[in-house]
C-alpha cells in the first residue's frame, strides 16, 4: 500500500504520512466496513483516495491566479 500511495504522490516523506492518516481512517471509520471486499482492497482504496487528494492539493497550491 506504501508503494501504491509513492507512485501516486512522488515522496517518501508525503506517502508515509498518507499511509498513518490512511490506517487511522480506516480504524476510525471501521464501522463503515460493509464487507462486499476483501478489508486489504477497502484500506488500499482509502490510500489511493488520500493519495489523489493530496496531489490534488498540491497542484491547487502551485497554480497561481490569473
């Protein structure tokens, strides 16, 4: 999950911490675990959703207004 979380956003620092804040959603949010996937794909989609907003993010941050 490391890994896939590191191609997305490039960092070894950044995708580390996405990995903590991803686990730690999912623990928080447990609950919510229906159970129609196994819970290793349910926590990746959790990592590659934080991924993809965190790249968001710093894309929105490196735009500069017209």
């Amino acid at each position: 999950m490391y890994n896939a979380s590191l191609r997305i956003v490039q960092d070894t620092q950044e995708a580390e911490d996405i990995m903590q804040e991803s686990f730690l959603t999912a623990f928080e949010k447990l609950d919510t675990y229906r159970g129609e996937v196994p819970i290793g794909a349910w926590i990746r989609r959790i990592v590659v959703n934080r991924s993809l907003d965190a790249l968001r993010k710093r894309k929105v941050e490196f735009e500069t207004p017209d």
